[in-house]
C-alpha cells in the first residue's frame, strides 16, 4: 500500500513544499461524535487560491464534512471532521478510504486517506434505523400469538454492558389492547390481551437503553399491524395502471394477474362483452382481443379501459377476489406533423418594437387531426439567448435588440420543437437575423492646437477623434466645412495636416468646423449621419521681421556743461510688419570711448566724466553704434543696428571773447541738410483757447524784446570804444540766438552758450530751413548756426 502511495507524496511535496509527515493513515474510535476533527494538513500555495475537495468515500457515508482550507501565518491548514450525521460503529463498518484532491494554480494532485475506526469497549449507542428519526417498522399479523416475540433490538455492547431496557412513551387504552414489553436482551413482545381487531393500526413505541450511569441512548420502533386475510385467496400485486401502444397486433401480452390459492381461475367481469381484451382463465395473461387502431379510430371509448378481474379456486367458487386493472392505449404517430411554415427565415431591425410577432405557426397531426400539439422553442446559437420567446404558437421579441456593442448583434439560429406529451414530433428550424440602424449621430470634441507661424507644409497638427454610439464605434470619416484651404484633414483617421504657410501678423487664429459622418452603420449604405465639431487653430508668433529705426542714421551736436550728464536722444525703432512688437533691447556695440555714453532704456544719455581742470577745450565726435534687438518668449531675436555721431561741445565759461578758433574745412565736405518732419495734430477746442491765449502773451513778450533791441542799437552808437560794426554784429546774432534757442528748444538740451563765444565760431557752409525757408550760416565741426 505504500508503495501505491508514493507518487501522490511526491506530487504533494512539489506543490506544498512544506507539508509535514502527511497521515495517510488514521485511527479514530467509534466513541467520536460529530465536529471532531481527524487530522489537519498543511499546505505551501503562495501565488493561488488552493482548494481542497472531498472526491468521493468508500464505502459511501455521509459522516465526513467536506474539508476546509484557512490560512494561519501564511500556510494554509486542511481539516477533515466528522459531520453532523456521523454515528461511527466498527462492527458495522471498521475501514474508510477518502479521495483527496489539492489544487493549487495549475497543479492538481490526489490522494488516499484512509481512517479506520476501531472499536470500544467501554461505548455503546444506539444505531441503524432505531436511533434514526423515522424509527424501526415492523410488520406483525392481528392473529399474532399473545406474548409472541415480535423483534429483537441489537445494540453493541448491551449484553457486555447489562444495559437496561424500557418502553418510555404511554401505552393507554383504548387505542393500545394491552401495553408491549421489552426484556434485557432486547426482545420485543405482544401484549398479553394480542392483537386481535387491531388491523391496520400503527404503535409507536419510545425505547430507553441506559448503560451504566449517566450513559443511555434511546430509539423509535414502529408496529404496523396487518389485517387478516378473508380467505385464503389473493392477489400477490395491487391494481395495476398499463399504457399500450395502439399498433399492437391482437393476441400482444397486455400483463399477467398473479393470485394466491389451490387451483385458481380468472374471468373479466367488466366490461361484458369485452370485445378489446381477453384474459387466460389458468395463467391470468391478458391479451389483446381485436385491433386497437381501428377502436380509437371509431371514438368507442378504447383510449382508457378498466378491466375488473375476478380470481377464483376452481373447487371452491364462492372463495373469491376482485382486481381493478386499468389500461391506457396510446395513440403511435407514424407521421409528422405538418406546419406552416415549415422553416422561417427572417431579418429584423434592431429597433423593433418587444412584442412584436415575427411569426405565428400552424401545425397539424395527419394522424389525429384533434389532437392537441405542444410547442417549444429551443436556442442553437447564441444558446440561451431571451432576445426572442414563443408564446402559444407566435414567435416574439422578447427583449430590446442592441447592435451597438462588440458581438451584440447576432443571427438567432434556433428551431420550434412539436410535441405530443413528452415526445418530439417534428423541428421547424428559425433564423432570424439581426440588422443595424442607424441610430445615433457621430460626435467630436472641440480642441484647440496650436502652430508656429513658420511651420512648413504638411505638418501634423494633430487628430480629431471622433465617436460613434451604433457599433463599430469608430466607423467615420472626416471632413472639412468650408474655412480656409490652409488646412488638411485625412479622412479616415482624422489627422489635420497644414497645407500652406501661415503668418502672424496676417491672421493669429482659425476656425475649422469638422464634419463626422459615420457609415456602413446600417442595413441601407445610404442611411449616413454627421455631426461636427469645432477645432481651433492659434498661430504662434515667430520673429521673421527685423526692427526698422527712423532715422537709421543721426548726427548730434551737444554742449556739455562740466560734471554734468546729457541726455543726448531717444532711439526710435518698430517693426512695419508687426506694429504691435513694441518691446526692444537696446545695447552699445561700439564708440563707447572712456564710457561717456550710456543707454537708459531707448534714451543716449552723454556721461561727463570730468570733475576738475584742466577742462577739455575743444570739442570731440562720437561715432555710436547701437544694437536694436526685439525682445520676448519668441524666438529667433532678430536686431539691426542706428549709427548715431555725436558732436560734443564743451561749455567753459573762462575762455577768452576774443580768442579765434578758425578750423580748416576740406573743399569736398558737403553740407548736412537736417530734414524735420512734423506730423499734423488737431488739437481740442480748449486747447485752441489755451493757445490763443498763449500766442498773446508771446506777441506782447516779443514787442518788448524788439523795444530793448531797438535801445541797445541806440546805445552801441553812442559808445565810442567799439567799433560800430561789431557792435551791430553782436547785438544780430544775441537775438537771432534766442530765437532759435526759443523754437529748438525741444531739441536742445543745452542753454546756448554766451553771444561773445558764438561770436568767434567760425560757420563753413550755407543751407535753407525747409520749415521757415530763412537762410542760415552753420559750422560743421560744432553744428552751431547763424541765421542770415
């Protein structure tokens, strides 16, 4: 035996490493009662579920629970108990064997266990039918002899032991003739007043078996008594039902009444004449006497006949017994029913109504035209399906028809079963095909991409994605509504593609509306339908224009008081093509000598560095290269750079009036023609109040300007000690300079210097102002001017 066991131990021990000693063979006493716990197993399944079944007991019982598995510190127990019906007695059975099966993932093993129950001496129960809640029955004639020994109780142990023995439950007349006794070796026996007119009554007596002390069991035994024969004639069977086939040829066997007696005889009372049936007057066989087919065919009442049989000795006629036999004739069908239609094929929309009837079958018996046909549907594939249902004989929907998901729209294979009783007649096969509608509209959801402005052709902006409720779900195709030709969408997989080039400053966004339209989502290829939704495209800004300066070029002259700064000019800069660009870096690439110049923002300020003596005399240009960059989170930054010259004069006070500086200009220097653009302003109502007022006040200031200039020419020609020329000279140019240092004023930074300095420059070209039309002499080293 331990040799058959050894694969099942290795099987175990590669599934359940750490199964421990495994006790495939147990002793347990037939003292243990229910719950008790046999033996326990522990098992090693640390990736799966293990399961532990019970396959099957030998000999079959129920005294074994199924076992159970727990898990306890990461191993799993198994117990095998005793069930609650469990009454363990050795001597009737002393040896199981349980099948066992552990199951863990994908590996399965089985094996023996074997429990043998061994016997106690000091035990002892009730058991079999006596202790069970039904009772012991027992049978005993009404002529039963007073005192008779009825039944003997067998019970393990009871003479080892000297149980006692004692009907507990009442035995009061008038319903008990006398009370039952029962010994100590178990012996059950009649009353002493017998059993006499007690037929077909039933007693149930209540037995105490006690054994020892405080040890006692007890049991139910039930006496049935049988009435007395009247004679000594009977039928050993009671009245039989038969069923027969109506194709049986006369002279078939029908069944054989058997009667107990010396020298019986049978007859048929009823019905008389029997024309059907025959019945031997020495075996008792029955047979058929004439065609049944031809009978039920006539309607005379052949379809259930009930025989009365009279049983009699031949010697004694009087000495009798009647048997009521009834027999039923069952009609043969030798062909099929024939139905209308005899297969059905049919499509039908997913949207029909539930309760719609798809069909209604006629079928007939050729057989029997009246008989009555039962109908049944049966489901071939998707099997079990209640999407349609048979009532009577209409074939209907039954459940709302759904084609909008995954394998939801099937074809119902399925057949109409005919029945007469229990027996298949004829199959009517269905097929009943599902078809699509179209019933939803496809949808996408709005989205915004966004796209550099120089992207080049055929680029992937992205996808629309469009759904669709009617299966399959992603049966559309995509197109553009109108909007510009600029962009692309594939039709199948909704990928929107950039066509042509984009620009910014032309146009920052577009409106795309995108048609979805769904198809092959119905029977008709021509049911379509469409929804849409809007995709917006931003143009990301990219610097493709450098900044303009207006002017590129400037040429400044500046008198620069001592250790003072200067604001020189404001650099002007935009981009024509993108007139909203208005942030700008600005930086000095070049003529910074000494750091004297610096850019605060878009403004050249002039830095003079020099706080004591000896003070710089004469004057200096700068040639100024300033780098003008756009600025911000796009990319590239494209720059240009304004060349600015700029001629500093410096403003000392000491310098002598009649020191000369006369400065040598090469013939083939041209004049530098300043040109002004004014821009043209209309100004507000009150602003014209304002300046009218203004320019009254300026006439009267300038009348009296002339007055004091009018009296300075009369004292100049009374002063001997100048010439008249110089004098006259110098009283022109103070006036003419303040008028010009009046009307530049926005342009000069500087207060112009003293009329005894001017009066020693030295002016080397002639020009016009285009704004005044006046002539004017200007020096072009020092940009200074003498109006003519």
């Amino acid at each position: 035996m331990m040799a058959l066991l050894g694969p099942p131990v290795l099987l175990l021990a590669l599934v359940a490493s750490e199964v421990h000693c495994l006790p495939w063979f147990i002793n347990v006493s037939e003292s243990q009662g229910p719950g008790t716990i046999l033996k326990s197993f522990p098992f090693n399944c640390t990736l799966h579920m293990p399961i532990l079944e019970l396959i099957h007991v030998k000999p079959p019982t129920t005294f074994f629970n199924p076992p159970s598995l727990t898990r306890w510190h990461g191993i799993y127990m198994g117990m095998v108990t005793l069930s609650s019906s469990a009454r363990l007695d050795a001597l009737a059975v002393n040896h199981y064997e349980l099948q066992l099966r552990f199951t863990c993932g994908n590996y399965v093993m089985e094996g023996l266990l074997f429990v043998d129950v061994q016997r106690d001496p000091g035990y002892s129960s009730c058991a079999g039918r006596f202790a069970s809640p039904a009772g012991e029955i027992i049978q005993v004639r009404e002529t039963v002899t007073p005192g008779t020994q009825l039944y003997t109780l067998l019970l393990p142990g009871v003479e080892l032991q000297r149980a006692q023995i004692s009907i507990i439950s009442a035995q009061d007349p008038p319903y008990f003739p006398g009370p039952f006794s029962i010994n100590g070796q178990g012996w059950l026996l009649a009353p002493s007043q017998g059993l006499k007119g007690q037929g077909q009554k039933v007693f149930q007596l209540q037995i105490l078996v006690t054994f020892g002390q405080n040890r006692s069991c007890h049991g139910t035994l039930k006496v049935k008594v049988l009435p007395a024969p009247s004679s000594q004639i009977s039928f050993l069977q009671q009245a039989p039902n038969i069923t027969i086939r109506e194709d049986l040829a006369p002279g078939s066997e029908v069944v054989q009444v058997r009667a107990r007696g010396f020298d019986v005889r049978y007859e048929i009372l009823s019905p008389v004449p029997c024309p059907l049936f025959s019945i031997g007057r020495v075996d008792g066989l029955v047979r058929t006497a004439a065609p049944l087919e031809s009978a039920l065919a006539r309607g005379a009442g052949a379809a259930v006949t009930r025989l009365r049989v009279k049983a009699y000795e031949r010697l004694r006629p009087r000495a009798s017994v009647e048997l009521d036999l009834t027999v039923n004739v069952r009609s043969v069908n030798r062909w099929p029913p024939r139905c209308l239609p005899a297969m059905l094929v049919t499509e039908i929309r997913e949207t029909t109504l539930v309760g719609t009837v798809l069909n209604t079958f006629t079928c007939t018996d050729p057989d029997s035209s009246g008989s009555t046909l039962d109908y049944k549907l049966r489901f071939y594939s998707p099997p079990g399906l209640a999407s349609l249902c048979l009532r009577d004989r209409a074939l209907e929907v039954n459940a709302t028809l759904d084609c909008d998901a995954p394998g939801a729209c099937f074809q119902h294979a399925a057949s109409i079963l005919v029945l007469n009783g229990d027996q298949p007649l004829t199959e009517v096969p269905v097929l009943v095909m599902v078809t699509p509608v179209n019933e939803f509209s496809p949808a996408c959801v709005p989205h915004t991409f966004r796209i550099r402005e120089d992207a080049g052709p055929y680029t992937l902006l992205g996808s629309v994605v469009g759904m669709d409720k009617d299966y399959p779900h992603n049966s559309v195709e995509y197109f553009i509504s109108g909007g510009p030709s600029t962009f692309s969408v594939d039709r199948l997989s909704g990928e929107i593609h950039l066509l042509g080039s984009l620009d910014y400053e032309l146009q920052k966004s577009y409106r795309l509306t995108v048609l979805v339209t769904d198809h092959s989502q119905d029977q008709d290829p021509t049911q379509r339908r469409s929804g849409s939704c809007t995709i917006t495209i931003e143009v990301e800004d990219v610097n493709d224009h450098s900044p303009e300066c207006q002017p590129p070029f400037q040429e400044l002259t500046i008198y620069t008081p001592l250790g003072r700064s200067v604001e020189v000019t404001k650099v002007s800069c935009w981009v024509p093509q993108e007139p909203q660009r208005l942030t700008f870096s600005y930086s000095i690439v070049g003529g910074t000598s000494q750091s004297r110049f610096s850019l605060q923002g878009a403004i050249l300020v002039y830095n003079d560095i020099t706080l004591g003596p000896p003070w710089p005399e004469q004057p200096h240009s700068y040639e100024l290269l300033i780098r003008v960059a756009d600025s911000g989170p796009s990319i590239p930054h494209l720059s240009t750079t304004a060349t600015i010259i700029v001629h500093v004069v410096p403003w000392n006070a000491s310098t002598a009036a009649t020191r000369i500086h006369r400065v040598t200009v090469p013939s083939m220097m041209t004049p530098l023609l300043v040109t002004d653009t004014e821009v043209f302003w209309q100004p507000e109502p009150w602003f014209v109040v304002v300046l009218t007022v203004t320019s009254a006040l300026f006439l009267l200031a300038l009348g009296w300007l002339f007055s004091r200039l009018f009296q300075g020419l009369a004292q100049m020609l009374q002063t001997p000690n100048k010439p008249a020329h110089e004098l006259l000279l110098n009283s022109i140019q103070g006036t003419e300079e303040s008028i010009e240092g009046f009307m530049e004023a926005p342009r000069m930074e500087m207060p112009q210097a003293p009329s005894s300095v001017m009066s020693l420059e030295h002016f080397d070209g002639r020009a016009q102002d285009p704004r005044t039309g006046r002539d004017y002499l200007f020096n072009t080293l020092t940009g200074a001017r003498r109006w003519l």
